[in-house]
C-alpha cells in the first residue's frame, strides 16, 4: 500500500493550528534534526533501523541540548553512538561565542544586583525563553574560579592599618531562614593604596570567628598592622590582641558617639555630640587628651553614665592619636568600611534570602574584586611622605588634665561625619 503523503499546503496549515506562533522555531528544530540524523546515517554506513552489510556503528540514544536562536530556545536531541561520540560542530560549538556572551552579561549583572526577575525579561527581549533562578544560579558559578583565587590570593608587603566590620545576611540552612555574620577586613598597604585583604562567612561575629578570621589573614601574609578599626564587636578586641600582639585597637568615633548618646536625653544629645566632637578637632596629641578631661568634667554634674563611659573609653578612643597627624581623619572611624558596607548592602539587597552561604561568598567576593582592582589603579588614600612619619606608636604619656573654668575653643568643621557613617574622604 502506498503511504498517503501530506501535501505541502495541508502540512504547514495544520503546523500553524498546532505551534501558532512558535511555528518557524518548531520548522528550525524540525531540520536541524532531519540534517543530524542524515549525518549520523552517514557515520554508521546505514539508516536508522536497517540492516546492511555495510553498518559499522550503531545508535545509542540521544542527549537533551538547548540551542539559543533568532527565534527562541531550541530543544535539541543530538544522537549518541554505540562507539565514539558524536557532535554537530557544523551546527554547535561546544561553548559558541553567543553563549559565551550570555553567561557574561548574566554573571555581571549579578554582581551589579539586578534582580533574577529583570535578568528573565531581559534575556526575553532577546528572543530566548526566560531564565530559571537554578540557571542563573549555574552561570554565575563560574564567577567561583575569579572569586576563590581573590579569596586565597597572598598578602604581601605590610599593612599598618586594618578596618575590619561585619555585615548581617539572611540565609536559607535546614529548612529555615537563619542571619549569618560577613566579616570583612580592608587595609592600606605599604604604597598608600586601600586593598581589600578577604571576608568570610560566620553563624556570629563572636570571639572564635574574629580569631579565625584573622589567622587566616596572617597565614596569607598579613604583617607589619600597627592599628586596627573597629567597632566594638563581641570578642574582636581579645582576638586581635591574640594574633596581632603590637597593635593598637581604635574604636570607631562615630559607633562610639552613638552609644554615648543613649545616655543621655534626646534634648541635650545635641550639646553632647557637639562637646565629643571638640575632642577630635584639637590640633595636637596633648590638646587632644586635655579636652577629653575637660569634656568629661563638664558631663559629669548633669550626665555622670556618659562621662563614666567617655572616660573608660579614652585610651581606645584616642588610640589614633599616638600616629602621624596627617592620618587622623582616615584612622579614628570606620567610615571608609562603612562607605564599603554601603556598596554592599546595594548589591545584596536585590537578592534578600540568600539560598546558601556559598551564594552570599560568590556575589560579596565578586563585589569586592572588583573594588579592590579599582583601588589598585586609584589615586592612594594616603600619602608616601605621611607614611614614611609612621612609627611603632609609644605608649601614651602621663598627662594632667588641664584646670580650665571654661572649655577649649570648638574647631568646628572636622568632626561633622559623626552624624553620618559615611566616608567622606
């Protein structure tokens, strides 16, 4: 019986009642299978399911290969053979260039925090089916290979001064939504630039975690620190003591001056931080010191917790001043990683739950990599002749409060960014 053939007319009518509007794309899959199965006919000297003498291979299945076209995703079943492999060069390359091109731009605007949502619909606007949140999880896997060699990379040279901050996630483990601690540590090295030394993912910014964090600093090369920046985290005074024995602890002015405020009525925090932020603006080491003694004697008849607490404060709050004065401004805050933090939290809010920590190392890292190279060609943040005054600090002197009936003169104008924790440098 002869086999009834459908004519041309009656085939692509009953193509567009049946695809619509994916017909062309369903016509490109339809000949590019035709053509590899005639490709592969020809590598096993027969068609597929005839016997002939002349066979010297066989078919063995097929293997699933999307294919990104003009007219959208193409689902591919490339043949497989019983011997050897078998591959459509004359139709794929094993990474085209166009794929290529695709990762990159989804992979960079993952780092640049663009939601998995807009990355959908702009891959869309291409002509290709929408991104899956596991895809785009997958490609921005190969950002694991550039983010791993920055995490591990060595530290050469030294480091006099280190800030170090930590930064609270969201992060999906065992089922639930958990908050895990990104501490980070940033420095300027020997030539005057800002380098970024590492992060890693912590359940706490506890005690253990700050002296790991740090040993694997020192294990990369981290030497010569004299200061380190901080706020008060838990534990991170005794474990840089611990590992970094000969450095000073600075503890951030502006952190500090939120805490001093709680104790003291909202209608003179005003006055307060106006008082503090005289001690900043004295123009030497022992005006400095003299002005916090006259600032805690004028506290303490009407806020006597505020002026216990600046006077236990002293020797890590005025720990800046035992350095180069031309240093002041960048060494007694942590504004310059507050302002780092800032960039940060613009990336990874987009992101909200983050579905693992390797996620959150893969998008942060990726994120600081790329500020660290930006650094590196910058203008430094401090200057070779200033760094050349930097000396081992010696201990404070023993100073006398000075009596004044009246309060050193305000040199308004240097301490206004204790309203704010940006960087203003």
């Amino acid at each position: 019986m002869a086999k009834a053939r459908m004519g041309l007319r009656e085939w692509i009518r009953k193509g567009v009642q049946e695809y619509g509007e994916d017909l062309l794309r369903e016509m490109v899959a339809l000949f590019a299978q035709a053509l590899m199965s005639l490709d592969v006919d020809e590598r096993c000297g027969a068609e597929y399911g005839s016997r002939s003498a002349g066979r010297v291979n066989r078919r063995n299945g097929y293997r699933r290969r999307e294919w990104e076209t003009r007219v959208g995703t193409v689902d591919l079943a490339i043949p497989k053979l019983r011997e050897g492999s078998y591959f459509p060069g004359w139709l794929l390359e094993p990474r085209r260039r166009a794929e290529r091109a695709l990762w990159s731009v989804v992979t960079e605007s993952y780092v640049l925090g663009v939601s998995t949502r807009r990355m959908e619909r702009l891959v869309q606007t291409l002509g290709l089916e929408g991104i899956s949140k596991s895809r785009v999880s997958e490609m921005s896997k190969s950002l694991d290979e550039t983010v791993g060699e920055f995490r591990e990379r060595p530290l050469t040279g030294e480091y006099p001064y280190v800030w170090m901050d930590a930064l609270v996630l969201k992060c999906r483990e065992g089922g639930r939504v958990v908050n895990v601690a990104v501490v980070l540590a940033i420095a300027v090295n020997e030539t005057g630039h800002r380098e970024i030394l590492g992060l890693e993912v912590v359940t706490s910014e506890d005690g253990a975690a700050w002296l790991g964090f740090l040993r694997g600093l020192i294990s990369r090369g981290l030497k010569g620190v004299r200061l380190v920046v901080s706020d008060a985290h838990p534990g991170l005074k005794d474990a840089i003591a611990a590992s970094l024995p000969g450095a000073s602890w600075q503890r951030c002015r502006t952190h500090f001056l939120v805490n001093l405020l709680t104790r003291v009525p909202k209608a003179a925090q005003h006055m307060v931080a106006t008082l503090v932020r005289s001690i900043f603006a004295q123009p030497d080491r022992e005006s400095v010191h003299a002005q916090l003694d006259q600032v805690v004697r004028q506290l303490e008849a009407r806020f006597p917790k505020a002026a216990a607490l600046l006077e236990e404060s002293r020797e890590e709050l005025l720990a800046f001043t035992a350095f180069p004065k031309a240093h002041w401004r960048q060494i007694w805050s942590n504004n310059p990683q507050e302002r780092l933090n800032k960039e940060i939290r613009r990336r990874t809010d987009v992101v909200g739950i983050f579905p693992n920590r390797d996620s959150i190392v893969r998008l942060v890292g990726a994120v600081l990599a790329e500020q660290n190279d930006e650094w590196a060609i910058t203008r430094r943040y401090l200057s070779l002749d200033s760094l050349s005054e930097l000396r081992a600090p010696d201990p404070p002197p023993e100073h006398k409060a000075l009596e004044l009936n009246v309060p050193l003169p305000l040199h308004q104008g240097t301490g206004s960014d204790l309203h704010t924790p940006l960087d203003r440098t």
